[in-house]
C-alpha cells in the first residue's frame, strides 16, 4: 500500500496512523488536549488561539513532533505591517524547517515567498501544493516525511514587535516510512541586479539522490520590453558546461505562451492565472499600499510565477543545479538583461543536506 496515496480516488482507502494537529494552544499535538485553554466565554472556548507577540529578534519554535511521521498541512496567518516604516513582514519573517535533529535547516525562507507571494505582499494562489487565500491564509500541501523529529521555527527579523501569529500544524505518526523517502527542502535566493549573460541561480550545491519539485520567482524588472526569453536550465549528476534538460523560455517554464499576452483597445496585456502545476498570480507597477502626499505610487514592476513538478519531478542521483537565464526581445532582436530576481527552489532529497549561503539580511530582503 502506498502510505502517501492521498487523492480523490483513494479516499476510501482506509490509511495507516494517527492524526494528530498542533496550535498555539496544544503545542505538543497531545492526544485529548486540543482545545483546552479557557477564553472570555468560558473553558475550552477559544482561549488561546494565537501567538499573542513574537518579539523583534525572537525565534519561536512552532512545532516540535518527536517519533516518525508525515506533516501533510501548514496553515499560517499573521499581518503583512507593524507600521508604515515596518509593511515588509512577510519578507521580515523567517521559516525554517528541520528533520530529524539536524542543526542546519532544510527549509529557510521568507515566509511570504515560501507560499509564493515575494514582495511582501499577499494575493490569491490556487495551485495544488500552496493555496492562499483572503486575507493572508497561507496553506502548504506539500508531504514532509520525518523518521525521527521535526522542528518548525519562525524568526522575526523585523525591528518592531509582530502581533497575532495564528497557525496549524496537520500531520500523521506513523509506525515506520519506507526506506526510498526524501526529505523536503525549500530555500529562498535573491539577486538585487543580475549579471549580464551570466544566468541566475535558483538552486546549487545539492548532493544526493533526490527530485525537483518547484519553482517560485519574483520577478521585478529593471529594463523596458520584453523579459522572457531566458532558458530554465537543470544540471544534473555531473553536467557542467551544458545541462541535461533546457527549455524555450520562461513564460513556456511557467505554462504560459507568446508573452501571456492579448491586445486590448490597443494595448498589449499580460494575463495573470493560477492553475494546479503552474502560474502567474502577480502583476503590480504600482504601490497601492501606501499613499504619501510628496510622490506617486509608480513602482518597478513585480511579477510572481510558481511551476510544480508534481507530475514531472526532475530526478537526480548526485547533484543537481537550476539557473534562468535574463533575455530579452525587442524590435531590435534578442538582448541581455539586468533585473531584480528572487526565487525558492523546492526538492527532497536524502540527508545529510549541504548548508544553505546565510540568507540575505532583512532591509536586502525588501522590495525595490
């Protein structure tokens, strides 16, 4: 039986383990305990439902599960400002996971970009892996197998306090995994200004056996026509100067075509969509979010896009690199651009995980 066969047509099959959930108010996911703080309207009356403050600087530890199991859902909600000196949030704070006792994290992002919305900004995402929906309830479906412990942290790097942190943790102990499991990783990069014909990173230095499962990028461009003819490119167990899988460009990496675009009284037009395994929630040139009486709200253009591999994992026995090139079109032909690129690669893989770069600090970390 296929423990991890969890879509529509197996609902009836009867599945091995226990279902267990952590919160705020049963910390330990223990059997018989949820729901037990007492509140204004009496015990057991939604007493603690929340993370009441995470303190500038403050690591709080979300979940701690020990024995073997799966996390099959995150759910996360918390404001996107504290202020309007501090509305970058969802950059400021930090998710990270480890398995099994590991001192180096296999999951580290941004929270925002961990659930596709770069920018610090939130928007609606349908996809089959990560679901967000109004206002800022960010959900993850993607299984996390552990065998012996699993830890979730949240970092606020922000200078000013976050209040009201509400989240849930769903997952299933189970007697035993079998042996061909990967563990789940995620990382976030940033590169504020791209070289020009040197392609962006979106993944290096992994080593074992392992798939590729996603792609999210935040695309702010920093040049005028078209930006989407650079090559996604995968460098698998070995390949150095020429990879193994090449595309055509990345609005074809995305499942998108001719620019996304249609004319309109016009005007050429992009289309944002969201579809199970691929899409393009995002679009702003404006900052919306903050009117200041001495400037307009005019911004660098942002764009988001997320891939799911889910039914084309790109497989690896060894290594596995993941770059995009930045190539442009105009009337003139072909060019190369500098742009404003941020991604997080998602994979499993076999531990031990090489360590992750240190991430970016936090003012780096914001939008342009």
């Amino acid at each position: 039986m296929d423990i991890f066969s969890d879509s529509l047509s197996s609902l009836a099959v009867l599945k091995p383990g226990k279902s267990r959930s952590i919160s705020w108010e049963n910390r330990t996911g223990e059997k018989g305990r949820g729901g037990m703080a007492a509140g204004e309207l009496g015990p057991s009356r939604k007493g603690s439902p929340c993370i009441p403050c995470i303190r500038s600087g403050e690591t709080v530890t979300l979940a701690e599960i020990e024995g073997t199991g799966v996390i099959q859902h995150l759910w996360f909600t918390v404001t996107d400002r504290t202020s309007d000196r501090n509305r970058y949030i969802l950059r400021d704070l930090v998710l990270r996971i480890y398995w099994d006792g590991e001192e180096e994290a296999s999951v580290e992002s941004p929270l925002g970009d961990f659930f596709c919305c770069g920018f610090g900004v939130s928007y609606p995402v349908n996809s089959l892996p990560i679901v967000v929906n109004p206002t800022r309830g960010f959900n993850s479906y993607f299984p996390m197998p552990f065998r012996r412990r699993a830890k979730i942290t949240i970092e606020n790097q922000c200078d000013e306090d976050v209040n009201g942190f509400f989240y849930q943790v769903d997952y299933r102990l189970m007697d035993a995994l079998p042996d061909d499991i990967g563990y789940f990783h995620a990382q976030w990069r940033r590169q504020r200004l791209t070289e020009k014909t040197k392609d962006y990173v979106i993944l290096d230095n992994v080593k074992g056996r392992g798939q590729y499962v996603g792609t999210y990028m935040a695309l702010t461009t920093l040049e005028r026509y078209w930006y989407g003819e650079g090559e996604v490119k995968f460098y698998l167990d070995g390949d150095e100067e020429y990879p193994t899988i090449c595309g055509t460009g990345t609005e074809d990496y995305f499942g998108g075509a001719w620019s996304f675009a249609t004319q309109v009284n016009g005007k050429t037009v992009e289309n944002t969509y969201c579809t199970p395994f691929m899409g393009y929630p995002y679009y702003s040139a404006h900052d919306t979010e903050l009117h200041n009486d001495y400037h307009n709200d005019d911004q660098m253009p942002q764009r988001s896009f997320y891939r799911w591999h889910i039914m084309d994992p790109v497989l690896f026995e060894e290594d596995i690199r993941v770059t995009i090139q930045q190539i442009g079109v105009y009337h003139g032909g072909l060019f190369e651009r500098q742009d404003d690129v941020a991604t997080v690669a998602y994979w499993y893989q076999t531990e031990p995980h090489e360590p992750f770069d240190k991430l970016m600090e936090r003012r780096e970390r914001w939008p342009r």
